[in-house]
C-alpha cells in the first residue's frame, strides 16, 4: 500500500514468527512498512509469506552478534534503510525462587532477552543515523515495572530492557532517534501455554490478575507498538509503555 502510518518506512522485528511480533509486522506493513520478519523458530517465513513483497523473512537468534547484524543488513541491502527497529524476541525462563535456578538459565534468559536489545540498538541505530533517525521499540514486560514471585530472572532482563532503554534514549535524543519500551501484561500468546496451539482465550476461564478482567490480546500491543514506531509519537522517547489492562497501577 502506498498510504498508511508507516509509508515509506522500513522496520526490522525480532521474534517475528509468533505472537506480539507477528501481529506486528501485519499491522506495520497494513500501515504502508516494509518489514524484515526476523525469528529462529522457522516461523517468520510463515509471516513474511502471508504479508507478501513487502516482506522478507530472516533466520536470526538475537542472541548471536551476527544474526542480528545480519537482519540489519538485510533491511538496508533489500530496502535501502532502516527507520523501525521492534526488538521484541522473548521467552520467560523457569518460574523458580533464585536459590533454585540454574547459571544456565540465568544466561540464557539474560541473553534471549537483553543481549538481544543490546545487540539490536548497537547496529541498529547506527544503520538508522545512516539515513536521518528512526525509532526503535524495545519488549520489556510489566514484569519489568513491578516484582513478580519466582520471576527473577525474567524480571532482570525486563528491568534491564526498561533502562536500557531510558539511557539509550537520552543518548540519541538529539540525533533523530527515539527509543521507547513496551511492557505487556499478561498477553494470550504462546508464551502462555495454553494459548500454545492457537486456542482463544477462555470466555469463562482463569483469567489473570489485571484490573481489566482479562488477557491482552497481540493485536493490542501491536496498536501500540504501531504508535511507537510511527510519526504520531514524534515527541515520545524513553518511555516504558505499560499495556496491560491497568496490572502496574494497582
Ligand atoms: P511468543 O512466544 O508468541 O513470541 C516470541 C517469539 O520470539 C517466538 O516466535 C520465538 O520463536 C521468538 N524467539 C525466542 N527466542 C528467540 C531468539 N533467541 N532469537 C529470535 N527469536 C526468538 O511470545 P510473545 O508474548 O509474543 O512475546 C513477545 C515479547 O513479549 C517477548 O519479549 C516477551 O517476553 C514479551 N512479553 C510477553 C508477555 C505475555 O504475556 N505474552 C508479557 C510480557 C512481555
């Protein structure tokens, strides 16, 4: 399309073959973006496919230095630019108390989750001030914002994802580049493993402890990311977005 509130944009999203990312890179590229579809489960190729030319698909672990720099490379190589980058590849990690997680978890959660946001705003924002500025969208989480039990390592690499955030934002404010974060609540996805399989949300079952009444859905925190990456938040950086049906107000 040619209109729409990402026209002539170029993003790059993490974690691109499920969830929040998928139904993000639909509604950026429904928004007039071209989207790089960037995960390592195989599924990004599923995205990109239903999204059509204005997308293409790349094998990354964010992890990994250079599949990041390569997802970068494939936005500037196939697009000429990048103006979005949505790092919002995730996983939770064991529900334990500290005293009985493993050190390997430790690092993977570390990794998966903040690593990636590390690797992704280093070559990312430098391909950005390349062409002018951009906007760059970090996954933190609610669990971020507030403590929850057995979540200490998740909770880490979120608080670090929110602050990372915040002093990246003050170093690039005056360069073009805004950099925000977004902290989903409790978000029927496959993080959620009864969401595992497609399923809808329950009308009538467990439903979390957010004010709402409800889980989120990915689409919602797609309109949110929406308004992050495009020009409606110009005047937006080093925010930590809560979407979550009002969890971090109790
Ligand atoms: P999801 O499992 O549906 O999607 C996450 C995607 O990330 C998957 O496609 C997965 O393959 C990909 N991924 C995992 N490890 C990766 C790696 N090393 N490299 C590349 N891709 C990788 O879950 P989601 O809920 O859409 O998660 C998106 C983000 O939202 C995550 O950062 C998650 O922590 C965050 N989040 C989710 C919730 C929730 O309730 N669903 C709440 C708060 C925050």
């Amino acid at each position: 399309m040619s209109g729409g509130r990402l026209a002539g944009k170029v993003a790059v999203i993490t974690g691109a073959g499920s969830g929040i990312g998928r139904a993000s890179a639909e509604l950026f590229a429904r928004e007039g973006a071209r989207v790089v579809c960037a995960d390592v489960s195989g599924e990004q190729e599923r995205t990109a496919a239903g999204i059509g030319d204005a997308a293409v698909a790349v094998h990354a672990d964010v992890s990994v230095s250079a599949d990041v720099r390569n997802a970068i490379a494939t936005a500037e190589r196939r697009f000429g630019r990048l103006d979005v980058l949505f790092n919002n590849a995730g996983i939770g990690g064991p529900k334990r108390p500290i005293t009985e997680q493993d050190e390997e978890d430790y690092d993977r959660v570390l990794d998966v989750n903040l690593r990636s946001v590390f690797l992704g705003m280093k070559y990312g924002i430098a391909a950005m001030l390349r062409t002018g500025g951009g906007s760059v969208i970090n996954t933190a989480s609610a669990a971020g914002l507030v403590g929850w039990r057995k979540n200490a390592l998740y909770g880490a690499s979120k608080g670090g994802v929110v602050q990372m955030t915040k002093a990246t934002a003050l170093d690039f404010a005056d360069q073009g580049v805004r950099v925000n974060a977004l902290c989903p609540g409790m978000t029927w996805t496959a993080l959620v493993p009864a969401a595992k399989d497609g399923a809808p949300p329950p009308a009538d079952g467990f439903a979390p402890p957010q004010p709402m009444g409800r889980w989120g859905l990915p689409t919602e925190l797609a309109a949110a990311a929406l308004f992050l990456a495009g020009d409606e938040s110009s005047f937006v950086t080093g925010v930590a977005l809560p979407v979550d049906g009002g969890y971090v107000c109790e």
